[in-house]
C-alpha cells in the first residue's frame, strides 16, 4: 500500500507570494492533519480535515488555509508569505479522526 | 495549558537500553504516540498507547501511566542506526481527536 505523498518536496517562494502544498493520504484514510515543523518551534498542529470538513485548526493566523476533497486528498495555502514561514510543512494520515497516523515526506518552503 | 517535556538530547552505547521518558500536561488526552524522526526525514510511527501499561513491539517497548501523566520509551539491544530524534505526541480528547500535541524530541545519539 503507498504512503502518505506530498508535493512539491521542495519550494523556494520570495515574501508576499502564496504557495499551496498538496497531500494525497493513504488509501482510504480520510483524515488529514497538517503541521509545520521548525527547528525552533518544533512540529506544530495547522489543522485537521475528516470528510472534507475543517475539524480543528491550531493557532496560527488566517494566511494559513486549507481544504480536503471528496477523493481525502488535501491542500494547504498560505498567502503573502513572511520569511519566518519558512518550514517543513507535514500531513499526515488516518483512517478515521481516531485512528494512527502516518506521515508524509514533507514539503520544505523556504521564503527568501 | 499544553505541557509536554521531554530530554533534550541522550547519548547510548551500541548494544545497551536506554529509556526516553516523556511527561505531559494537556487538557485532554485521548493517547499518547511515540515517533522516531531521522535528520531530513519525516517522523516515523513508532507506538501508540491509550491505556495504561507496556506495549511491546521488538526492540521498542512504551509505557503509560495516565495518573501520573508519564510514558517512556525503551530501546533495547541498540543499533547505530537508532541514532535519530524521537517525538513524543499527546492525542486530543473528543473533537479534538486530530491534533497531536508534540514535545520538542529527544535527540538520541548511538555510540559505538
């Protein structure tokens, strides 16, 4: 069974753009999280879809948005991008809003 | 609050145990994981505990004591290649599910 995939592995964007970021979960998990790990920060919680619907979002501010689609797969976006955006950003999938779960390779966005 | 604490960094000798313990603070707690997170790569689904106990998988034991808000992690018979970080989670309890809290890792260094 293929893992967790997320594309683009590597992003380099300069301040003020967006990006968005894909994930494609296991098959059949339909939950998705997001997190964003820093070396400072350690890995942080952005948000959690089941069922295409936004389940919980962590504390970040309103340039960080996401969606799921019917397929469980997800995007995350973020606008006017600001150097300290600058991450690996995670997904990671589940079977249910219970369930383990399992990351993907991650997406590092560096903003210049 | 959300509290998780764990060492910073360990050092072990190739063939020895060594135990990475884990206390945590939240407001909820619906279980606890455990990851191994190598540089550059994305955390690896190592355990997961709901009740309290031992869990057992190989060379990777865990331990939950939710009374106590402790879990520890054990490695036996170490190998070079456990040299990595690794990542403490607390689950979310209900509707909140999706969102793991994560310590800031322990970095384990296996030494010949």
């Amino acid at each position: 069974k293929a893992g967790v995939t997320q594309t683009p592995r590597y992003l380099i964007k300069t301040r003020g753009q967006q990006v968005t970021l894909s994930c494609s979960p296991i098959s059949g998990h339909r939950s998705v999280s997001w997190y964003q790990q820093t070396p400072g920060q350690g890995l942080q919680f952005l948000f959690e879809y089941f069922s295409e619907t936004q389940r919980n979002k962590g504390n970040f501010p309103g340039r960080f948005s996401g969606r799921q689609f019917s397929n469980s797969r997800s995007e995350m976006n973020v606008s006017t991008l600001e150097l300290g955006d600058s991450a690996l950003y995670l997904c990671a999938s589940s079977l249910g809003v219970q369930g383990e779960q399992y990351f993907g390779p991650g997406t590092r966005l560096t903003v210049t | 609050g959300q509290n998780i604490d764990q060492p910073t960094e360990m050092t072990a000798t190739e063939g020895a145990i060594v135990q990475i313990n884990c206390t945590y603070q939240t407001s909820g707690f619906n279980g606890l994981f455990w990851y191994q997170q190598h540089a550059g790569e994305a955390p690896t689904f190592l355990s997961y505990n709901v009740l309290d106990g031992l869990e057992e998988k190989g060379r990777f034991s865990s331990f939950l004591s939710r009374s106590k808000g402790y879990s520890y992690l054990l490695l036996k018979e170490l190998q070079m290649k456990d040299s990595a970080s690794y990542l403490c989670a607390v689950r979310g309890s209900s509707g909140n599910t999706g969102k793991l809290i994560f310590g800031q890792g322990t970095t384990l260094q296996v030494k010949p």
